[in-house]
C-alpha cells in the first residue's frame, strides 16, 4: 500500500474515493457507506465484526481404521477352449463377442450366471458349452482360495 494520508479503497493516496471496498467476486462489486458506521451492499448491509463474532470450530483427528489390509489376486485362465460356430451362425457370417457374467468358484469349477450380451442363432449356447470347459486358477484372498465374479468375452470369429 502507498504510504502517506489517505481513506478509501487504496486506490487514490489522498484522493481515494470514501467508502468504496473493491469487489471480492460476489454480489454487485461496490459496498457504500450510510453513515451509521453500516456497510451496505444492494439491498442487504454487513454489520462490523471481529474474529471474536465467529463460532470457533477445532478440527478433530480422525482415528485410523483398523480394517486390515486384504491381498487379493485375480482368477488365471490356464485353458480356453474356441467356441464352436453354429451352421446358422457361419451361414450368416455372424461375428462379434458373447459377454458372460460368472463365477469362478475357488473349488475350481466356474458357474455361469447370466448371457450379459449374446449375438443370437444359437452362438450363445455355444458360448456357454465353451465356457463350460475353461480351465482356471482360482484367485487368491490372503493366500486361501476364493470365488470371483467377472465377465468372460468369449469372441466368435470366422477365418479369413
């Protein structure tokens, strides 16, 4: 700030303009004074106050929850079969992917829950018998076996 006599809004030494608060992004921009010691705004006035007017709020410290940290690694595919084409599904010169929801069971064997996504003309019957014969690793949660639900695509492709 400039030294030296002065009021206002600091903007014009000891010319600066009584009563004018530059703007701090709301409202209109411009408080002015009413000569009750008031600032007002548009409509509404801003009474002074101190720090001692607000309502202190001390921030606690959260406690760290003791959730342990769990190691969980996902089920391996170790077997693929391809998917056998319909007579249907080759004449129409379908291709694309069948989207199945399953589980993989930590004893080993997989369940098939749902078609989330099929193609039709029987491709996803025979996506499922395809599924059916995967061969898979069950995931792992702290070392122990576990189940695990994904979603397997299984893609359907005719040769060139």
């Amino acid at each position: 700030m400039p030294s030296g006599p002065g009021y206002g809004n600091g903007s014009g030494g000891s010319h600066g303009a009584r009563g004018v608060v530059a703007s701090t992004g709301f409202g209109s921009g411009v408080a002015t004074g009413d000569s009750s010691g008031m600032v007002s705004g548009a409509r509404g006035t801003v009474r002074q106050g101190g720090f001692g007017d607000a309502d202190v709020v001390t921030a606690q410290p959260k406690a760290k929850s003791a959730e342990p940290v769990v190691k969980t690694l996902p089920a391996e595919i170790t077997f693929k079969p391809r998917p056998v084409y319909t007579d249907e599904g080759r004449q129409l010169k379908i291709e694309g992917e069948v989207l199945l929801d399953v589980i993989f069971s930590a004893t080993g064997q997989i369940r098939i829950v749902k078609v989330v996504r099929g193609l039709g003309h029987g491709l996803d019957e025979s996506a499922v018998r395809a599924a059916e014969k995967i061969q898979f690793k069950p995931a792992m949660r702290d070392g122990h076996p576990a189940d695990s639900e994904a979603v397997l695509h299984i893609i359907f492709e005719l040769a060139s």
